[in-house]
C-alpha cells in the first residue's frame, strides 16, 4: 500500500512536471548552461543590430534583463537596416563614436579586432565562471583574437544550410523524397528528372553566395572552401575546389541549373524566390529561411541535408553565428558584458528559441529542443539544421574578398560561361592580392 | 580698425544696416556650405596624404598614395570606364535633349505635359529609377528582352557582360538628365529674339538653314552650360552603378562597371583605405576642374555672346 501511494506520487508529480516544462523547461527543467548576473551598477547603453525581427526579440530580452538583473539600466536599442549597417559602423567607428553593444559578423570581425575597437571579454567569461569551449568551435572560433584565443564575441545564433524541395514536384516527378543519406550523384539524377525545359523549371539552384551555395560542395570534399583556415592561400584553383565547382557547372551546362541571369541576381534570396515562385525544385537555403518558407511558400515542402559526397561520404554544412559585442572605447564596460551575458543565457536565449526563427547560439538541449518545437505544426523538419552542425565548416573569408567570391566567381561560371579553371585562376589571384603575404 | 571694417560694410548707417540685414539672411546657407561641404573637402585633401582606416590613428605618408594609383591597373580602369561613360552619355543626352526641346517648342497640343514627362526622371530618386531599369534589362523576363528578340539581342545579359554593362548605365543616366538639358535648352530657345527668323525668313532661308544659322549660335551659350554640366554630372556617375550591379557582381565583372566615384567608394568603405580613397577624390577634383578649365578657354571659338557684339 505504502508503495502504491508512493509511485502514485511520483507519477502525480511527474505529470504536474510535464505541464510545466514546455514554458519552463529552459530553468527548472535542466541546469542552465548560462546563469544570468546581477548588474553592479546600472547605467545606460546603446546598442545596435541590423533586423527588425532582432530588434523586436532582443527588445523583450532586453526588458528581462532590466527588471530582474538590472533595474535602472536604460538600453537605447536601434535597427541599423542591413544595407548600410556596415558602412554606418565604419563611419561610427571613424567618429570614435561606436554603439556600447552591438552585432557582429564572422568575416567582419578580423577588421575591428585587428584595429581595437572590440573590447576583450574573456575577462568576464573568466569572471562570470562561463566555459566558452561550451560552443562549437564553428561559432566562436572566428571570434577569438590574440595569443591565448581570448573571446571577444558572445554568439547570439547558429546558421547552417540544408536543402529546401518542393514535395509537389517531386509527386508529379513520381520520384521518392530525398534523406539525408542521398548522395551528389542523387540529387543530379533527381535534378536532371525534375527539370522541364518546355515550361521553363529547372531542377536546383544550389550555387549562390558563400553561406548557402558552391563552398558547401567544397566543403564537402574535405577541402576548406575559398581561403584556407589560415588566411594565407586561395583554395579555389585546388583540385578538390575545381571538381566539385565542375560537378556544379556540368548542372548548370545541361540546363539543369538555372543561371544568374535568368534568376535575376546572384543573391542566395534571388535562388530561394526562384524556388519560392516554383521555378526550381530545389534550392540550397539557410536555417533562417525557414520562417519564411512557412509563412509564404503555397506549395508542399520540405528540408533535407544537403547530399553526399560519393567518396567522402561527407554532408558538410557552412556554420555562421552573428555574435554580440562591446565597443573598446564603451564608457560602461561592465555593464556592457553584463547584458551581453544574459542576452547570451540560457534565459536571455529563450525568446530566439521561442520565436522560430533564429536558431538561439546557447547549447543547452532544452533551448535547442524549444527551437525545434517552435516549428511543430508546420511538419517541417528543422532537425536537417540540427544535424548539419554536426559536421560543419566556419567562416574563412572577409570583407575585402567577399563580392570577389561570393558574385564574381558565381558571375562567370554560371552565367558567362567562363570554364571553371579560368575563372579560378582570375578570383584567386584577386584574393591572393588581399591576403597577407 | 573699427572703421575700416565699417567700410567694409558699407558707406552709409543706412547701407551697413542694409548689408547686415543681406549677410544674416544667407549665413545659414553659408555657415551650412562652410561646415558641411568646406570642411569635408579641406579633410579629403588632408586625408590624401595620410594612411587611414577610419579607426586607428592616421598616419602621414606623403605623397604615397598618388604614387599607388599611378601604378593600380584597377584605377586605370575606373579611368578608362569614366571617360567611356561620359564619351557614350554627353553627345547623345545633348543631341536628345535639344531635339526635344525644338519640339516642345512649337505650339504642339499637351506640351505642358510632355514637357513634365520629361522632367520627370530628373525629379525621380536614381535609386528607384535604377531597380526598375535593372528589372528592364533583366535578360529572360526583361521588357528589353522581348523588344529585341526580332532582331536576335533577346537575352542579352546587359549587366553582366562586361563589355556591354555601361552601356545600361549609360541608358539610366541619359534618361535621368535629359529633361533637365531640355529645360535649359528650352530657356534658351526661348530667349531667341523673334526677329531674327523673320529677317532668316526674308533671306529665304529653309527650316535647316534657320536651324544651323539662327537657333544653333544663338543657343550657344546655353548649349555651353548644358556641356558643362553634363560631363561634371559623367564623371560623377555612381548610383546607377552601384544599384544596377548589386545584384550580380558589385561594379561589375573584373570591375567592367566601376567608375571614379564607384572605386572611390568602394576603396574607403569596404578596403578602409580613406586615405587612398581620398586620394582618387582629389584627382577626381583636379580632372573635373582640368576638362572644365579646357572648355572654357576652347568656347571662345565657338560660343557666340550676342552682348559681345555690343
């Protein structure tokens, strides 16, 4: 009896347990991964970023972290829209005058590291006990500087590419849908049995820009795609590059593959509306495409990981992560890594994990599993993202080569035809003219 | 001392007061002119000679930076396009612009309305204008494309084969200045005084003849303004540039696109070099000043001042 009531018991908590732990689950459910700190003083900040989506998300965090770690802290929050964010802060930067807390892109960090404008926080991971090795080394590894490897960024997401298809073409193509153990030599078959050149649909656009197109093919072969890790050498006119750039043109050459013209520009966006107005079957998109394929795309669809390579045996995925950072010059550095802290917690993650969109940085399963669930009534299945940060490549290029090789190399080989060992030849002696010697 | 800059005001309390009034009423404009245009350029010509990424300390290098682009194949380049450019764009937007202005000045029907539909792209943002341009030339789907596809051009990739990517470039920048050449033009036509086709008419001159031997001289000094004007506008030529490229390759295939004010651009903004970018700013001035110091002394031979003749 007295064992009856006590397994009854348990089972009574544990089904009061499981009501809480959907909106809860980030606190009580495991141990956080990130504990907030109390401010010591509160003062006021500015900070930037360059979506309104991020604005409104990190606006909400923002409120948490005011009431109950920093009551009196005022954060001026502002949205530098994307197209002239980078141009904006250069010109602040100029002035003296950079926001205290603001984003950061991996290919753009090397410049305001190198010229001291971010402030170092591992004296604060140091000082708050948090473990930075926690992350991925795709996340933050862009993101260290000096000798010992200090952080200078907190990740705010990760990003990665998967396959978006159009199940309704695969129906009328009377073909199976793809799983992630489908190989290059897959999808071109499918590719080539998905393209209807009388109604002008083509099969796949898996080529533009560095995140989402050719580098992952690249990748794939085990070679790091553009410039290698060390930023010294153009990797582009290698072997493995030049195979997998031909494997993607021999694609284009059959018209299988649309080119940037027709497409209208070399932008990732211009491949994905393409497939979004159900001129190509598949196309290769990042994890943050997702909240808009669900809102606005009318046919059925899914996503895969991207294919194998047929020797390697390789899916390999870009990684990005936008991290948060502090101005050197910041007049309130504690307080500026103390709400770069909680935005980077377990509790101030939750409101990206919430929001279905960003895939929230902070490795706690709980957080990555309430990314997950944000997507549960669409049956779509994130997880592809998920398990492409499994085997993954971080960002290598930078500012000063990114039209060369995000545009230029995509310009001529899939829209003026050049063969792809002159078009190599010509970008990399471009990048290899910005490298250091 | 206090007298002499009482002069300088004027001889009279009346006249002092008059141009006391006259000096408060333009310094807004002025002190605006002086803080941010004065000041910005005297900073470029100081920046010219320094090394500077905008956020460490610059550095003076003398006379480095015009030595570098003495030798940058891609300066030569922006060079080159910019004087392709305003060869391409200057005789055809003139000849355009005073065709039309000659037939919108006869008594035609609803002139008031083509005329403002010619001004009309100069009061349009070139930004605007410029999408809409890149969505005509868009090689499959492009209103361009279907024009041209009887006479085999349909798919034309405009803007990205880099030997004919100015050439829409220098479509959207004709279209955007004509209707202000027109509206000079038109000026001009109009202070023609009307005797002197009446005397034409009497010598039995023929509509070609009084075109070549009243309207043409006596338009000269406008057709001189309106040059003027267009080539500084050519060698100024950025926001086509930068909005019809940015969807394919930014300023072009291998730079087949970039002009002065894009490299300059794109040298400061996204290479951090301001030095360097201020350097091609000051070149840019000297050339701009250099062709316009050229035309004014060459319109002595052609440009007829009617007041001259007394």
């Amino acid at each position: 009896m007295f064992k009856m009531k006590q397994t009854m018991l348990v089972i009574v908590l544990f089904l009061v347990a499981s009501l809480l732990a959907v909106p809860v689950q980030a606190q009580e459910g495991s141990d956080p991964v990130i504990t907030p700190v109390v401010c010591e003083e509160p003062g006021s900040l500015t900070m930037w970023v360059w979506d309104e989506t991020w604005a409104a998300i990190i606006g909400a965090s923002i409120d948490v972290w005011i009431a109950e770690y920093c009551p009196g802290a005022e954060v001026d929050l502002q949205v530098q829209p994307w197209g002239q964010y980078w141009d904006v802060l250069k010109t602040n930067a100029a002035g003296g005058d950079l926001p205290d807390v603001f984003n950061m892109s991996q290919d753009r960090f090397f410049f305001y590291a190198d010229n001291d404008a971010i402030l170092d926080l591992q004296p604060y991971w140091d000082m708050y006990g948090v473990d930075t090795t926690i992350w991925g080394s795709g996340l933050v590894g862009p993101y260290r500087w000096g000798e010992a490897g200090d952080l200078y960024a907190a990740p705010v997401n990760w990003d990665t590419i998967a396959m978006f298809y159009n199940k309704d073409m695969f129906d009328a193509a009377g073909l199976d849908y793809p799983t992630a153990d489908w190989t290059w030599d897959d999808f071109a078959a499918d590719a080539a049995a998905l393209t209807d050149a009388d109604n002008d649909v083509y099969g796949a656009a898996v080529y533009s820009e560095y995140q989402s197109g050719y580098p992952n093919w690249i990748a794939a072969t085990g070679e790091t795609p553009v410039v290698d890790a060390a930023r010294t050498d153009c990797t582009l006119d290698n072997e493995d590059s030049i195979a997998a750039l031909n494997f993607l043109k021999g694609l284009y050459d059959e018209g299988i593959m649309p080119g940037v013209s027709i497409m209208g520009g070399a932008s990732a966006d211009d491949s994905f509306n393409f497939w979004a107005s159900e001129r190509v079957a598949m196309v290769s998109g990042g994890s943050w495409k997702l909240p808009q394929a669900i809102d606005e795309v009318t046919f059925n669809w899914d996503v895969v990981q991207l294919p194998k390579h047929p020797e390697t045996g390789r899916s390999r995925s870009i990684v990005h992560s936008v991290g948060y950072v502090a101005s050197a010059r910041t007049a309130n550095p504690d307080l500026a890594a103390n709400l770069i802290l909680f935005l980077a917690s377990d509790e101030g993650q939750m409101f990206f994990a919430e929001g279905g969109g960003v895939a929230p940085a902070n490795p706690s399963p709980a957080i990555q599993q309430m990314w997950l669930d944000s997507f549960g009534d669409a049956g779509v299945n994130a997880q592809a993202f998920v398990d492409a940060t499994a085997d993954s490549q971080g960002v290598t290029v930078f500012d000063e080569v990114w039209d060369v090789m995000n545009t230029e190399l995509v310009v001529q080989i899939f829209d003026l035809d050049i063969p792809v060992e002159d078009a190599v030849a010509s970008v990399c002696e471009a990048i290899n003219a910005e490298l250091p010697e | 001392m206090t007298s002499t800059l009482l002069k300088f005001f004027g001889p009279t309390p009346l006249s002092r007061r008059k141009a006391l009034w006259g000096m408060a009423l333009v310094a807004p404009n002025v002190l605006g002119l002086f803080f941010f245009f004065g000041v910005p350029v005297l900073m470029a010509f100081i920046t010219s000679f320094r090394e500077w990424n905008a956020i460490k300390p610059a550095r003076y290098v003398g006379f480095d930076n015009f030595e570098r682009l003495a030798t940058d194949p891609k300066f030569e380049q922006a060079l080159t396009n910019t004087f392709k450019l305003i060869g391409l764009t200057v005789p055809i937007e003139m000849v355009l612009a005073l065709g039309i202005a000659v037939l919108l000045n006869q008594p035609l029907r609803g002139r008031n309305w083509l005329r403002m539909a010619y001004f009309l792209p100069v009061v349009t943002s070139t930004v605007a204008a410029s999408v809409v341009w890149t969505s005509i030339f868009q090689p499959r789907y492009g209103i361009l494309s279907d024009l041209l596809a009887p006479v085999g051009l349909g798919e034309t990739k405009w803007l990205v084969d880099p030997g004919l990517v100015l050439i829409p470039v220098g479509v959207v920048a004709i279209w955007q200045r004509l209707g202000f050449d027109m509206v000079l033009f038109l000026a001009g036509l109009q202070a023609i005084p009307g005797e002197l086709y009446e005397a034409a008419l009497i010598d039995g001159a023929n509509r070609w003849q009084r075109f070549r031997n009243v309207t043409l001289p006596m338009l000269s000094p406008t057709t001189f303004l309106v040059v003027v004007l267009a080539i500084i506008n050519g060698f100024q030529i950025f926001d086509q540039v930068y909005v019809m490229t940015l969807r394919t390759v930014p300023g072009g295939v291998g730079g087949s696109a970039t002009t002065l004010t894009y490299f300059l651009y794109r040298r400061a903004f996204t290479n951090s070099e301001f030095g360097y970018a201020s350097a091609v700013a000051l070149v840019l001035f000297l050339l701009v000043l250099g062709v316009t110091v050229v035309q004014l002394v060459m319109q002595r031979y052609w440009v007829y001042y009617e007041s001259d003749e007394g």
